[in-house]
C-alpha cells in the first residue's frame, strides 16, 4: 500500500508539474501568435497612413491662401482610393469637421457614423499624439490608428498638422482565427495531459519494480524463516543496488545473530545437563529416603 500510494504521489506531482509548465507553454504561446497577428495588422494600418501621409504632403506643396491669411489644404485622393483594401479611412481637418472617407466606407453609412471620432480624439491628434486601440462597436471588432497629417507651411518652412487621419480595420477574423488556436492548445492540453499521466504512471511502475522484487524477497525470506537467501543484486550501479546490498548485508547480520544465540543455546543446554541430571539424582534419593521413614 505504501508503495502504491508513493506511486500515486510521484505520478501526481509529475502530472502536476507538467501541467504548469504546458499552460505557462501555452498562454506564452498564445500571446505571441496574438501579438504578431496584432502587429500584422498594425503593421498593414501604418503603411495606409504612410501612402495618405505621402499624398497629402505632395497635394499640399504649394497650398492656396486664404484673403484672411488662412491656408486651403487638399485632402489626398489616396483617402477615396481605398476602394478594395481591407482598411477604412477618415480624413478631418483641423476643426474636426469630416473632410472624406474612403469609398469602401461611402457604402456603409450606418459604419460611418459609429467610427466618427469625438472632439477630444481629434484634438489629442492635432497636438501630434499617434492613437493605436481597439474598440468594440457592436456589429464588429475593430482595429483603429489614428495620425496627424503633416504638412510644409511654405509661409514658415515648418511642419504643421493639416488634419487627422482615422484607419481602420475589422479584426474579426484575427479573433476567430485565435478562438480556434485557443480551443486547439486547451484539447491539445489536455490529451497531452492524459498522455502524460499514462507515462507517468508506466514510468513509476517501471521505477518501483526493482523496489517490489527486494520486498517480496525478504517476505519470502521472513515467511520461509530461511535466512540464508539473499535478495539479487541489480546490475546498475544505482540507489537500488546500494539498497540491495544494505539489505543483504543486514540479512546476513541477522543471520549471524541468529547463529551466535543457536550455539549459545546448545552450548548452555549441554553444559547444564550434567549438573541438572545430578541434582535430579539427588532429589530422587531424598524423597525415598523420606518416604522409608514414613514407612517405619
């Protein structure tokens, strides 16, 4: 019983600690195919602003100025020409007036006006704050970047925000490519869990073996009273075979014992027979002298 309950331990903290180290695998695992989906994404949102960036400072070389001193920007057609990617723009300018949105965005005007972005988000990009976040609009999961438009004012010769620039991709797929990734490492998890209690409970069998020959061996040699076996010596120079030989050397010593009292006894026994045989001679004669005098 002893035995099988170290098995049960052993196999239970080696399930265990194999256990922490697959899910510690897994949620690493998991979070670096996350973030390099993530940054795919991101990666694909940083290159639309850098060609709408690029447009609009090409558009804006020479700007028109306004009879009050002002300067009329154009808004980059790279805004409209978002017509089969994956990405939706939003072009304001520095009011935060809606200045043009993508095409692909022109077909779903429900979508546009959850995407408008409020005075605060505008101002924070004026100022020349890159935004980068996701956010949850109900009807989808949704991948935003937010950047100001420069520009060269030629009346300066310094760089100026002309306007703010909102991309935006759905990241739905991504989320469901990654539920199923989850899904995969949890039962994956777990038949890898199963798999491992399996070896390791073959493995403390197959430890515990030699173990279970030594004690029932000197069972044997207890029940039969024959001191005389020995239990066999593994031929791995391991912690098994030391024990065996502890165990032999301890049976030999018991035998050893065994033997001195052996020889102890008979040497006592014989020893005391002649003096215990005259002594029975004795008494035999008091008593029938004692029973002479009761006779006469």
């Amino acid at each position: 019983d002893l035995c099988v309950s170290i098995r049960l331990r052993l196999t239970l903290a080696y399930v265990g600690l194999f256990a922490v180290a697959l899910t510690a695998l897994d949620v690493g695992l998991y979070y670096v195919v996350q973030r390099a989906l993530l940054n795919s994404i991101d990666n694909e949102l940083d290159l639309g602003a850098q060609v709408v960036q690029e447009s609009f400072s090409k558009a804006n070389i020479e700007p028109q100025i306004r009879e009050g001193g002002g300067l009329v920007l154009t808004m980059p057609d790279a805004v409209n020409n978002f017509t089969t990617s994956t990405l939706l723009a939003i072009a304001y300018d520095t009011s935060g007036r809606l200045s043009s949105r993508s095409v692909n965005l022109l077909r779903q005007p429900t979508l546009a006006r959850l995407l408008l972005l409020d005075s605060d988000t505008i101002r924070t990009a004026i100022n020349g704050e890159v935004q980068r976040f996701t956010m949850d609009i109900g009807v989808a999961r949704l991948r935003v970047l937010i950047v100001p438009l420069i520009f060269t004012n030629p009346l300066t010769g310094t760089a100026q925000v002309g306007g703010v620039l909102q991309l935006v991709r759905t990241i739905d797929e991504t989320e469901r490519a990654l539920r199923i990734f989850l899904y995969a490492l949890a039962f994956g998890g777990v038949a890898v869990l199963v798999a491992a209690a399996q070896g390791g409970a073959w493995l403390t069998r197959a430890a515990f073996r030699p173990i279970d020959v030594i004690a029932r061996t000197a069972q044997s040699i207890v029940s039969a009273t024959d001191l005389r076996r020995r239990v066999p010596v593994p031929q791995v120079q391991d912690e098994l075979q030391l024990l065996t030989v502890t165990v032999n050397d301890l049976l030999g010593r018991i035998e050893e014992l065994f033997d001195t009292q052996r020889r102890f006894l008979a040497d006592a026994s014989h020893e005391l027979r002649t003096p215990l045989a005259a002594m029975k001679g004795n008494i035999e004669i008091l008593q029938r002298g004692r029973s002479e005098e009761h006779t006469s």
